[in-house]
C-alpha cells in the first residue's frame, strides 16, 4: 500500500487565467508529493481513476472568495486542488460497508491518493451500456444540476418556451434533454459555441441550436425567440446573460446556474448592463446550487437513469469528452473547459 | 374656455442627461402650443396645478425603448411629455359623474391645459391635515409602489432585516416607514445620499442609515449589516445594487423598482459584476411594477391611510420637496431629480 501520493496543490490564487508554467510566486498549481495517514476504522483508502473537470472548481480557487459568501469553503494555498472522481477502494477500515475494489464518487480532489471517510464515499453500481465516467455528468452532479435547475427553480412546463446557454457543455445538454423530453416544454433554444456544437444541441432535442460565436449572434437569438420566452437556464452570465434579458418575456423566470464569463475574468468581469429589463418585464432571477436539492439525490437519479431505460433521454459516448491524461496533466485537460473544446461533459481519464 | 394649451413636448430624445438647452436637434423639450378639443359626453378638460415628478419619467423617453419591452408605450418625439399631475376640473361632459371644480389625479403630461376620458381620471377626495400633493406621493402610485414592493414582492416580515436604498426619496421614505412600522422587521437600514437625508431617514424609523456619498460608505454599509440581510428593496441600481449582492444572507430577496444609477447614464452604463453573489447565495432578484398591484390599489390606500390617522407613519411636510415653479420651469424642476436634491417626493406647484 502507498505511504504517499502525488497531489496538484494550489500554489498561489489566480486573479484571471490560472496560470500553468512560472516560478512559486506566479504559478498557480504545484505537484507535490504529502504522506498518507494509514485509514481507521471509519476509512478508506482510494486510487482516484477519473477526474471530473467543472467550471465551479475555478470559483473554488478565486482570489477574494470570502469564506462565508461560497457554498463550500474556499481552497486555501497550500491545499489540495478540489476536484470530485471515481475511485478505486485500495484499501478499507470497514470491508462489510465499503469493499476494497469497489468503486465510489468522492470529492478526492487532484490526488492519486486518498483517504476518505466511507460516509463521504457514494458507491457507483456500473450500470449495464453505460460508461463509468456518467456517474461524473449525467448521472452525477451534472444531471442532477440540470434537473432541479429546470425544475424546483423556475418549474418548467408545457407552456414554457426555454432558452439553455452553455447548452453543448455538461449542465446544458441535460437541461435541452430534460425540457424537451422529460417535461415537454414548448420550445427549447440551446445556445452554444460553434456550429458543430449547434448541430449536436439539436440532435439531443433542441428546436434550435443558436452559435454565440457567429457575428449574427444577436440577430440569430433574437429569430429564434420571436415570442420571447418565459425560462432562461443561465450557465455562463457575462453578455449572454445580459442579452438575454431583453429575450424574456414578462414574468419570465430565469435559473441562474453558472458565470463561466467571469471566472477567469478577475480584473475585469463582464457587468450586466440590461438590468432594467428585470424591472420593466417583471423578470425573476433565481440562482441556485445543486447541494441544496441534495437530500433528493437518490430518487432523482433513479427519474434519470429510467428515463435513459425508457430511450427518452441520449447518455451515452457523445454526451462527453474524454480525455485520457497522465497525472502530470490534470491542469491543462481541467482549463480545457474554458476553451471551449469540449462537447458535454469534460472528463480526465487518469493513465 | 380655453381653446389652446402650452404644452412641454418631447422634441429628442437623450441619450444621457436630458438637454434642456439648445437648437431643435439636441434640446431635448420644447415648450409648444396646441389646440385643445371640446370634451366630449365621456371627457373633461383639466387645468393642471400639482405635478409628480418621478424617475420612472426618463425611462419614459429613453433612446432605445422597444415599445413591448416597456410597461407603457414610450412617449415618441413630438408628443407631450408624460406626467401625472394634480388637476382641476373646468369643463366636464358628464358633471353627474365628474363635477366641475372637483380635483382629481390623471396623466395630464407636462400639458397646462388636457381633456381626458373620465374614466382615466381619479377623483381626490382631501384628508384634513393632508396637503393634496400627497395623493402624489405617500397617498399615490410611489405610496403603492412602496407598499407592494415591500409586501407582495419580496413578503417582509418580522423575521427580516431590510435594506433599503433611495431611502430618503418618495419611494424609499416610504418602504422605511412602512417596513418598520406597518410590517415590524427586525431591522431597516437606509441608504441615502447625505449626512442630513440619513437622520431624517432614522427618524423615520431606519434603525440606521448610511451616506453613500461617504467615502467609508461600503465599510459603514458592512458594519450596519454585520449578520448580512433576507431583504433588499432597491430604488437605484448600480453600484449600490452591485455591492449589496454582497450583503444578502443566503436566499436573500431583492425587490427590484428602480434603476436611477444608469437612467441618465446609457452610453455608458453601471454593469453588475458581483453576479456570482446570486448564485452562490442562492439570491432571487424580482422585478415589477405598482401598475401589476393596481387592482388592490383602493384597498391599499384605506390601509395607508389608516395607518396615518393611528399614528403609526408620519405623512406630513417633511415627507415632501414642494418646488413652485411657472410652467415654463417644469424640465428644470424635474431634472432635481438627478441631482438627489429633493427629500421625499419631489413635486411641482404651477404658479
């Protein structure tokens, strides 16, 4: 059994861009190596195999983050990279409860290496067709993001016309699936970032895929919603958020998941400047966090995977970007979220 | 009778701060005449003598209104500039329904002379001890935009601690009182604009008020609001709004009304760059309008009212800036808006 473990610790906060290659007083992660405890009864040891790459991860490691502002304690330097992955139990303080060689989710963070308390471990049962890395997106954190965003937070129905943004990343090609096929809204709208993209949204059952990187852009969102629309399930603020407003209509409900515009964007985050529109339409902002709807994991995951049995809902290869990576490289395939380059869910297959 | 009527019109829009002086392609009114019609069996001719000056007006004529994003159609060049007003009634095609002599509340526009449908108009029946200007203000639509704000938007209780910013202006000094008084939240805060506003605002029954106009203002905001709050009714927008994103406790509620930081401001507005407060606080953001409220209207005013004769809000000449002022001087006495240098409700008295 190892005594220690490789981790990527956070070296210093970034203020925009995380910054990958420099000297201890720039650099923003550091590979190091730290002891490990030997488990207790309550423990176990874990081999982390694949990593799940989320854009909160970089409001995790934000500059000013004030402790009691964020919804789980920022990361301090010095620290262990947080990052949730499917593990590998090596070694178990309680084998009855959790057995060495099962696999669990656990919040393992960039380490090859952990101990974890067994309550803090969700043992993943594979599923039969599915691939394991699922239980990172759409059968984990992700899915269950897309399914209260839509539903508990601005409740979604036949009537509602929606529009998803981010809606070829994780979080966004559940929502399309979820509105359109679970809950049968009118119409769904994905606004993604390249063609290509465009054409996937649609193929998971968006009415229509809008490409934010076009220079039509506007123009394009503004055919696409000729009625405006009474939901917007918002994972990137910034100017799609901003524009945005002016396509709800009145009393629309807006989910407010994730401000990707601004996360690497410190020194001069995007500001929304449509604010009135929030007024004169009467629009409603709700932002929210999966852990509240925690309590309802399980039987939520249970409406997800039957909808998959059922063939209501795609989860398969195209719903994520895997990409196999030696431990050395956990930070470039993590930024790669923020390039952009990934279609679904971006995960790190540790080889 | 009169057959004509000076009248303030709309001759371009503004794109910042309204222009009250220069040729025909920049002034933004201009003082006309025009003829008046003979009220018809439905009608009355109004001579306008108390005006409400009111932020919401700027909106009204803003450059890039898009009719069915706005809460009323906005006013297009060459029309008479929109206002409620004081008016009384000279000449009326149905004195049965509305006598001759009688005061009532129309949108009279910046018109010194007006024939309105009687149907649009709301008799005023005076209170002893009440100025009548107050059934434009405390008694009026910023008395209902207050209560409804307060109570239907956001549902203050006792149980919560309330910001509230423009706090010395005709909507604030209200939500204080009203907050404090009527509904017994825990705690109120003001924001205003000077030392002087912020005592007449605690006297009001702010348990404290704060000067954003300070340099210390986002200190002496913190140390007012030490256990961060469950509500925030925002008159302003701007950087006030953006910093008190900051301060709302987890699932804060923030009614929205007004937006004054950016109504004079649109080539280059205050964007909001805190947004991820609302997400990881899991805030909900409401716009609206008094109008949505108005079928309560009646109702709403007896409470008010009655609130006023038991003692429990102060409705009295502090609770307003009464300007005379010639008709010729109603751009310039309404643009004090902007310039904060009213207390209460800001009207004009035609002289």
């Amino acid at each position: 059994m190892p005594s220690e473990t490789r981790q990527w610790i956070l070296n210093k906060k970034p203020v925009d861009l995380p910054i990958l290659t420099g000297d201890d007083e720039t650099v923003t992660f550091k590979l190091t190596t730290a002891p490990l405890p030997k488990p207790t009864a309550s423990q176990v040891l874990l081999k982390a195999f694949w990593l799940s790459n989320d854009p909160a991860q970089r409001t995790w490691i934000a500059r000013d983050a004030v402790p009691g502002r964020m919804y789980m304690p920022p990361i301090s330097e010095g620290s262990p990279m947080g990052a949730h992955a499917l593990s590998e139990v090596l070694e178990s303080g309680d084998p009855a409860r959790l057995p060495v060689g099962s696999v669990v989710l656990a919040k393992s963070d960039w380490c090859e290496f952990s101990v974890q308390e067994i309550t803090a471990c969700q043992p993943i049962t594979p599923l039969p067709g599915v691939r394991l890395s699922h239980f990172l997106g759409a059968f984990g954190f992700t899915g269950l993001t897309a399914y209260y965003g839509i539903t508990e937070v601005v409740n979604a129905t036949a009537e509602d016309t929606v529009v998803v943004s981010g809606a070829a990343g994780a979080t966004g090609s559940m929502v399309v699936q979820i509105a359109k096929k679970l809950l049968g809204c009118k119409r769904v709208i994905g606004i993604a970032g390249s063609e290509e993209k465009c054409r996937w949204v649609e193929k998971l059952g968006a009415d229509v895929c809008v490409n934010y990187r076009a220079p039509t852009f506007e123009q394009d969102l503004i055919r696409a919603t000729p009625d405006f629309v009474e939901v917007y399930y918002d994972n990137v603020g910034g100017n799609i958020l901003d524009f945005m407003l002016t396509r709800m209509k009145r009393h629309g409900r807006i989910a407010a998941c994730g401000t990707i515009a601004n996360y690497n964007n410190h020194s001069n985050p995007i500001g929304l400047k449509n604010f009135f529109e929030v007024i004169s339409n009467r629009i409603h902002i709700h932002g929210f966090i999966v852990l509240d709807y925690i309590h309802k994991a399980a039987e939520t995951m249970g409406v997800l995977v039957q909808a998959w049995q059922d063939g209501k809902i795609i989860v398969d290869d195209s719903l994520e970007t895997v990409v196999e990576a030696k431990f050395e490289e956990i930070p470039q395939v993590w930024m790669k979220l923020f390039e952009g380059s990934n279609t679904g869910k971006l995960t790190t297959k540790l080889i």
